[in-house]
C-alpha cells in the first residue's frame, strides 16, 4: 500500500513538471518562434534609403545650350549702315548690331512663321524691362484661348526685355523658350534668349534704327508690313 502511494505521488510530481516545461516553451515559442536549423545564419536585410537620401534627376534645371553658330558673338559684318544700327537677317535667323569698321554683334534669333515674315525700315519706339503682354486683336482672333492680359515675369512670353518697333505691332523681345532660337514660329517679332535680349537693351537707345531684311534679302519693303 505504501510503496502504491508513493509511485502515485512521484508520477503527480513527474505530470506537474511536464505541464510547467509546456506552459514556458509556448510563451517562448509565442514571443519569438525558434529557427528550424539554427545553424544556418540569414543574410542581413538592407533598407531602402529615405527618399531624401536620393540624388536628385539630372534633368532638373536643364539648360538648353545653342548650336555655336547662334550664339552671341562679334564677326565681320561690312555695311555701309551706321553704328548702332540693327539689321535683321530673316533667311538666316539672326540679328547684327552694327559697331562700325567692318564688325558687328551677331545674336541667334528667332522669326515669323511662314505668312508671317516682314520687312522694312522701323526705329525704336519705346523699351521696357519684363514687359507685360497684351495680345494684339489679330492675335487673339486666329488663337481666341491666348490670355486678354499677362503681367511681366518669368513666365511672361515676352521675356525679360522688350523694344517696340515703330507704329506696328511687333517687337524685338526675349523669350522663355531658348529651343524656338533660329526657328520660324513667332507671329511676326522677332525673339532672342533673355541672356541676349538683356545685351543687347543695354546697347540700343528709342530711335535705334532697325531694318528687316525680307526671306529674298532684298530690303525694298519699307513700311513695315507683312510681306
């Protein structure tokens, strides 16, 4: 009888064991679970850099660079013009300012579009820095979406600078699209990057004479119209 007690009492003792060595494996294997062969080591994990760790694009602030030919440079410009005179090269896209003795600036620029070149003689009639646009009527009515009315600035399509030419409605102005310099897509005036049109502003004074070659080079059409 007493050696019955005594195997029930160690097999009591032997079950409260078992269930105290259950009860801590669960809560470790609930906290963090046990590698199934933890002989073989994981690769450590790399994070992706936070976004402002990143370089930024290359394409941000881009300049656009122009071919050499339409860059701002003095060539040899014989003429029989005075010095101070602008003389536009419409073929050729580009605009000389006379210096005398043979030279002249020559700027890049850009023209009127096929049916909308023109030619003759006009003189600066006033100057303005960051010009506001206002569309002239025969503007708005071939794009009637064109703003009534846009102050100067940077995003201004007249640029930084502005020289009204005489009674018409064109100017010799900047621009903020570099990439049009040399091509024919304005609506009559004449454009140079902002860098240019600023250069040459600081030259020119109201009565600058200004002369526009016609797309055949002959400068017979003097009243400022169309051609």
């Amino acid at each position: 009888m007493f050696n019955l007690m005594l195997t029930t009492r160690r097999a009591a003792i032997a079950l409260g064991a078992l269930a105290v060595g259950t009860l801590a494996f669960s809560a470790s294997a609930g906290a963090a679970p046990l590698p199934l062969f933890p002989f073989i080591m994981s690769p450590p994990v790399q994070s992706a850099p936070p976004p402002s760790a990143l370089a930024p694009s290359d394409d941000e602030d881009a300049v656009t660079e122009l071919p050499a030919r339409l860059r701002r440079q003095i060539v040899s410009y014989p003429t029989r013009e005075a010095p101070g005179t602008i003389i536009i090269d419409t073929p050729n896209t580009y605009l000389y300012y006379v210096l005398g003795g043979g030279q002249a600036i020559r700027y890049g620029i850009g023209v009127g579009r096929d049916g909308f070149t023109w030619s003759g003689t006009q003189h600066i009639v006033k100057k303005a820095e960051w010009p506001d646009w206002t569309p002239p009527p025969e503007m708005i009515a071939r794009q009637p979406y064109l703003p009534r009315y846009m102050a100067g600035g940077p995003g201004n399509p007249l640029g930084a600078r502005a020289m009204y030419l005489g009674g018409t409605i064109y100017r010799i102005h900047g621009t903020n699209a570099p990439g049009t310099i040399g091509t024919r897509v304005s609506s009559g005036c004449l454009r140079l990057t902002n860098e240019d049109v600023i250069d040459l502003y600081s030259r020119v004074n109201v009565g600058t004479k200004v002369i526009v070659l016609p797309m055949d080079r002959r400068a017979d059409n003097t009243d400022g119209k169309r051609g």
